[in-house]
C-alpha cells in the first residue's frame, strides 16, 4: 500500500488554515470551510492510498478549492490565505492528475 504523504499533508495545511482563519479573525465560515475541504482531502487521500486509482474524491475536493481561493485572491490580490490555498490546490491536481494520466498510459 503507497501512502500519499503530500496528499495528507495538503488535506491537514487546508484544516489548518480554517483554524487558524477562526482564531485570528473570529471567522466561522473559514473554520466551516476548511475543516469540510479538509476533511475531504483527507478521506480523498485515504482512498488513494488504498487504492490509487480511487482520486475522484481529492480531485473535487482540491479543484473546488483551486476555483474558490483563486477567486478569492484575484480579487483581493493578498497571497495570504488565499494565494497560498490556491497554490497548494493546483499544485495538488496538478500532481494527482499527471500521476493518474501516466499511470493509464502506462501497459
């Protein structure tokens, strides 16, 4: 079984930001948020451990994300938290969805 550490890792960065958007602002729909996107980046990694080519889940999961933040932070042009979650969002479907792209072309 290959466990996706990075996918893990991204799902916890995404919990942790909505925490960190409740403490310091007060701001009940970053902590909602975060912990929803995270917790299903967290189970979509879950699944993709057991079974790699199960990235359904995290795909939606990071790609909603992706649109949401970048959203965000086009129209607010702050890297932070924004940018940062944007950043983290592409740079996950790029990395699931390129493996998953050479894993079908594979024989």
């Amino acid at each position: 079984m290959h466990v996706d550490w990075l996918a893990y890792g991204y799902a916890a960065l995404v919990a942790c930001g909505g925490i960190v958007g409740y403490a310091k602002a007060g701001s009940i729909p970053s902590l909602v948020a975060g912990l929803f996107f995270g917790g299903l980046a967290g189970f979509g990694s879950y699944q993709m451990s057991h079974n790699p080519k199960n990235v359904w889940l995290f795909l939606a999961a990071s790609g909603t994300l992706a649109g949401i933040m970048g959203f965000r932070f086009l129209n607010s042009r702050r890297f932070m938290p924004a940018g940062l979650a944007a950043t983290a969002s592409v740079l996950m479907l790029l990395k699931v969805g390129l493996a998953r792209l050479r894993k079908r072309q594979e024989p």
